[in-house]
C-alpha cells in the first residue's frame, strides 16, 4: 500500500491496518514531537547548524527513474514553526533563509534514503542535508538504522522571487535507482 493510499484512507475514515498506519502514527507523532520542541522541548532534532550531508553529491536525479510516492516521509519545522500540511506560509523577501526540517526513509527498501532533494515550483531541484539525527523516527520504527534520516533544507527566499511557490520533495532510494515523489507539498508566499 502506498503512502498516499494510506493518506487517502485515513482521511476517507476507511481506516487501513499494517505498515500503512504504522507510518501515518509516526507522521503524527513527527508532528507532535515537533511542536513539543518549538515550545522549547526536545524533539531529536538538532537544532541550529545541521550535520553535514552523508551523501555526495554526485546523484543526478536525471539518471534516475521515478518511483512513485512509496516512501515515509514528513517536513517536521517550517522556520522553527510546526508545519501543517495546506497551510500558505509567508516569509518576507528580505528573510534571510527559509530551513525546512523533516525525516525520509525508503520505506519500500527499509532503509535511510540515499538522500533528499528540494523542488521549487516544479524547475530547480536541489540537494539538501540528509543525515540529521532523529532518536524519534528510531523509537517509532523501534530500529537504529533509521537514526540518521532527518533532513534540513535551506533556501535563500530572495532566490524564489515575489509570489507563491510550491516546494516538493524527491527521496533518493537507497540502491539510488528511483526516486520517490511524497504527495505533500509546501507553499510559501513571498512578500
């Protein structure tokens, strides 16, 4: 089942059983752990300078071939914030950097990813640090090899221009064979 099937059941209240709703309750609580640490707690996630990327930069997303949308995956913070799913952020032109935080796993090969990439507006993907570490996700999965799978995107908001632009993410497999398209997207209105 994928990631988005799940989704879709959840949200039809169909209700789904096994890994689909194993990784919806770690999507939640992703999201709870998160806004636990915007109050000033501690979600796993480093906070401030993120780790350097354990994957090179060599993966041309070119040569891979889409994989669908069978991943587990979740953007935790929007500029320190919780994000929730829909909403429009504003970020002022002038921000110096919008950071995105999250976890990705390929799900279909349980294992880390390869790494992630950030697409603007459907043009320009861009490698972001993979490698963070998430003692939530282990806790969840109830295995150390999913420690280091968070992410930390960063982008200049002055290099998105005025407007509104959708941001989505590419998981890298972890044969680095395909990719996997999540089906979330973030939107941000640059003023």
């Amino acid at each position: 089942m994928s990631w988005q099937r799940s989704e879709a059941s959840l949200e039809a209240g169909n209700g789904v059983g096994g890994r689909a709703a194993r990784v919806a309750r770690v999507a939640l609580a992703a999201l709870l752990l998160s806004i636990v640490a915007a109050l000033g707690g501690c979600a796993g996630e480093k906070q401030g300078a993120s780790a350097l990327s354990a994957v090179p930069a060599e993966i041309d997303l070119t040569t891979l071939s889409p994989g669908g949308s069978t991943t587990a995956f979740y953007v935790d913070l929007f500029n320190s914030k919780p994000w929730k799913p829909g909403e429009v952020y504003t970020v002022p032109a002038d921000s110096p950097e919008i950071v995105l935080n999250g976890w990705a796993i390929d799900f279909k090969h349980q294992r880390p990813a390869s790494g992630v990439f950030v697409n603007v507006d459907g043009r320009n993907d861009t490698l972001v640090s993979y490698g963070d570490e998430r003692r939530d996700v282990v806790a969840y999965f109830e295995d150390e090899k999913y420690l280091k799978t968070g992410f930390t995107a960063r982008l200049a908001a002055a290099s998105l221009g005025k407007g509104r632009h959708a941001l989505r993410f590419k998981v890298v497999s972890a044969d680095r064979r395909e990719y996997f398209v999540p089906a979330y997207k973030v939107e941000i209105d640059v003023q």
